[in-house]
C-alpha cells in the first residue's frame, strides 16, 4: 500500500469514529483499543449536566448545617452512580431481569444511604431539608421503569416539594435555604430533561454490547461485577402508568 494509500485509510477510519460518537448512540467496534469510546457517546456525556448541577448544590450548601451539606453531597454520588450506570448500558445488552438487581446495586446503595440518613436525623432542625431528597431521590429509579421513566420521576419528584416549601416557609428570611431548595430543584430537573432526551421510553441498552454483569464488573472494578443485596432497600415501586406496555 503507498504512502497515499495509508493516508486515505487512516483519513477514513478517523471519520468514521468522528461520526460514530457525533451520532451520540452508536456503539464503537469490539476490541479493548475501542472501549474508552462508549464514553464519548451522548449516552454518558450528557449526564455530566446532571452532575454539575449537583455539584452546584454542594456549593450552596456548604453555608448551612451539616447535615444539609452531607445529604447533598449523597445526592452528589448518587448522580455519579447513576453516571457509571449509563457507562454500563452503552457497553451491555439488556440484563435478563435476575441479573438487574447486581447491575444497578451501587447506584441503589446510594439512593438507599439517602433514606437511612433521613431516617438516622428525624430529630434535625433540617428534617424537612432531609425529606426533600429522600422523598425526590427514588427517580433515580428511572433505571428499571419502562417504557415511560418520565410518568414514574414525576410523580418521585413532585412528592418533593411539600417538604422544600416547608424549607421556604421555615427559613424564609435566609436567602442560603432558598438557594439551597432552587438547586435540588435544578438537579431533578437537569435528569428530567437527561431522561428525555436520551431514554425516553427506558434506558437504551446496547442490543450488539457484551453481557451486563460482565460490563459493570469492569466499569465498577474489581474484576467482576458487585454481589446483588439479599434484600435490597428499593425505591418504592412505580406507578402502574409507567410500567404498563402500552
């Protein structure tokens, strides 16, 4: 082959993973060389809107006790979970449904943690604080609900706002606590529109990927994929609306 030749080749292998990850749902070519590409796709790059908006609220509420600062930076890692998740997904063809509980366990420990935290401060100041996020935290369910993951987060995420206005109306002439309720806000929204955009009618596995616990043990490391909880703390189920298969 001449040095031409060569040039053409590799002009045209270029274009072709250009255009593969600007379609942001195309799956790369097999091959260990190929895996870092599945992160390029549009499937993981843009949940990072969801993490900077958690991040956001980490900001706010470092001026605020600490519980409130610690439960926001649980709601933090629960996003990054839910980030590793998607990496899992673009790699993996659907689980059989015996499998599920082992793929997503870190992203459930997470949201899980929230609700013991809540629970461990029923006597906090910030209680209603705590709420919020317990209460709005199960969207991130969204994960095993199809084929209308929006249905089931709205309701998980409506079931909020009793306690953020009960935030605004305690702490209304602190400016810090209304902040702080814009910016959970802001995150369950920014997963909303994530979801929208990206899983509309449940999370887009890789029909052509490689086997899910196999895909997560190596996302998550470790070498092979986290054990499923004997009796996991789930979120609560959703509403038959948006599991039904019409």
């Amino acid at each position: 082959m001449s040095d031409m030749e060569k040039l053409v080749a590799r002009l045209e292998s270029v274009a072709t993973r250009l255009e593969k990850c600007a379609s942001g749902r195309g799956a790369p070519a097999g091959g260990a060389d190929d895996d870092d590409d599945y992160d390029t796709l549009e499937s993981v790059t843009e949940f990072s809107k969801v993490i900077a908006k958690a991040e956001a609220l980490v900001s706010v509420a470092n001026s605020l006790p600490e519980d409130v600062q610690q439960i926001s930076k649980m709601l933090k890692l629960v996003c990054e979970k839910n980030k590793e998740f998607m990496r899992v997904s673009v790699r993996a063809k659907m689980p059989p449904q015996a499998d599920l509980p082992t793929v997503i366990k870190p992203l459930n420990d997470a949201i899980s943690a929230i609700g013991d935290f809540r629970d461990k401060n029923r006597g906090s100041k910030q209680f209603n604080h705590l709420s919020a996020v317990s209460e709005a935290v199960p969207a991130f369910g969204w994960v095993c609900v199809a084929p209308r993951p929006l249905d089931y987060m709205g309701e998980m995420i409506g079931a909020a706002d009793f306690y953020l206005n009960r935030v605004l109306k305690d702490f209304k002439e602190v400016a810090a606590h209304k902040q702080w309720c814009a910016a959970v806000r802001a995150v369950f929204t920014a997963l909303k529109e994530y979801v929208s955009e990206n899983h509309k009618k449940g999370v887009n596995w890789n029909p052509n990927g490689s086997d899910a616990k196999a895909a997560a043990a190596k996302v998550y490391g470790g070498g092979s994929a986290p054990a499923a909880p004997a009796a996991p703390k789930a979120p609560p189920p959703p509403p038959p609306c948006a599991v039904s298969a019409a």
